[in-house]
C-alpha cells in the first residue's frame, strides 16, 4: 500500500514539474518560492490498548480515586518545515516539502490513603518526520485552494508514567518504538497570502494513517495489556483519525 502511495505521489511531481521545466513561467520568481514554516498541529488518533490499560488502572483503584485516569485520543503540538519550492503554474500551485512534528497528551489520577495522597502521570508523545506535496488553484488574488495535500510520514512514539508516591519517592517508566512506523496524511486545505506570496496563512485538514504495536523499555520489557498481565501489548495504536495543521508561511524568490 505504501509502494503504490509513494509511487504515486513521485509520478505527480515528475510530471508537473516537467512540464513546468519545459512550458511553464513560474508566478512567484524566476524559479518559484523556497521557504519555511512554522504552525500548530491537531491529531485525533484511536489508542485502543492504551485506554483498555486505563481503564483497568482507574478499576484496580477505584476505592481509592480522588480523581481518575482519563482516555487518551487528542493530542497536538508544533510543527516546523520547509517549502522546497512553491511554484505558480498559470494557475495551478504546486508545492513540494519536508517536515518535523511533534505532539503529545497527558493525563494524570490522584490516589487518596490514610498515609496522604499519590499521584500518576501517563504521557503520550508522538514525534513524525514528513515529506510530501500538494496541489492547488488561486481562487482569489489572495486566496488559494490546496486541492490535495498528502504527505508521507516517518513516525516514532514514546509513553511514559510517572508515578509520585507517599514520601516523595518517585518511579518512572518510559516505552517507546524500536524503529520509525510509517504512515501518511492526506487532505485538502488553503492558501491566504498576507504580504504578497512571501508571507502566507496556511491550513491544512484531512486524515491519517497511523498504527503502533507495541511499545517497550530500553531494557526490551514491552508495556503489557494491563498491570496485571504479563502480555505484550500489541495494539497500543490501532488507527489515526482527523488532523489539523494551521502554519505560517516566510518565502524567498529563487
């Protein structure tokens, strides 16, 4: 599926930027814009065997909460990027470029006893390079259309806890990905020049793929369905789901 999607997106802009080497004047400069950029990201993502691991936390302890443990699933963060070229083809806008995301959720349930108060923290954390393009019209002088947006990714993810006990000791278990999983994104957005095209609003909504098995200590102990069970977790994300991006852009004339 991947080989098919990535062939794909390489046949696009073979073809378009072809044609624009051969026929085609460039509306942002002789050779088009470079740039980069800097935005907010939302990611909605179904983390089935996190939240199976949550809820029997909140059940081991449940005469014990004073407040418990919430589901994960909405995460978001920054991304920072670079247009490697945006070019102005009679109409048609083309934009080939690469990017660094980073977003993360927490959440945390406090334990009351007749010794005080403990506290546990769970902390998500998803970090993806990304490379990709997308193709839109100018709708307005000012406004374009970003038709298809699609971008392939190189994830890795991270989930900590942290638990404060009575008496100040502190416990801390990180799991994390042994290698990048690759996913992708695909949807539409738009264009609002602010000053010219060298400075540009951009936003971004569509969809992604993610999946992540399971997730393990630097010591190879893999995070289990529950406390209680010594099974791998093999579902630990099991989908993607909605994603938002909404960037400033800075470009130069080449």
């Amino acid at each position: 599926m991947f080989k098919g999607w990535v062939l794909t997106c390489l046949v696009l802009i073979i073809i378009l930027n072809s044609s624009v080497s051969k026929a085609q004047s460039f509306g942002f400069g002789c050779l088009g814009l470079v740039g980069g950029y800097v935005g907010y990201s939302y990611q909605v993502y179904k983390p089935s065997g996190l939240n199976t691991y949550i809820q029997m936390f909140n059940h081991l302890r449940k005469d014990s909460l004073q407040s418990s443990m919430k589901n994960f699933g909405k995460s978001s963060g920054y991304r920072v990027g670079l247009n490697f070229f945006r070019a102005d083809l009679r109409g048609f806008i083309l934009t080939a470029k690469g990017f660094y995301q980073d977003v993360s959720e927490g959440n945390n349930a406090s334990l009351v006893s007749p010794l005080g108060t403990s506290n546990t923290n769970y902390d998500f954390n998803l970090r993806s390079w990304g490379i990709g393009f997308d193709l839109g019209t100018s709708l307005t002088y000012s406004l374009s259309w970003k038709v298809l947006d699609a971008s392939l990714l190189f994830n890795s993810a991270q989930f900590t806890s942290t638990t404060n006990s009575i008496g100040g000791v502190t416990n801390v278990n990180n799991y994390k990905t042994d290698k990048q999983i690759l996913g992708y994104t695909v949807g539409t957005g738009f264009i609002l020049a602010v000053i010219g095209n060298y400075v540009s609003l951009e936003g971004f909504a569509g969809y992604t793929y993610l999946n992540v098995g399971s997730v393990k200590q630097d010591d190879g102990t893999y995070l289990t369905v529950d406390e209680t069970s010594k099974t791998e977790m093999k579902n630990f994300i099991d989908a993607g789901g909605f994603n938002a991006v909404i960037q400033l852009n800075i470009g130069f004339p080449l």
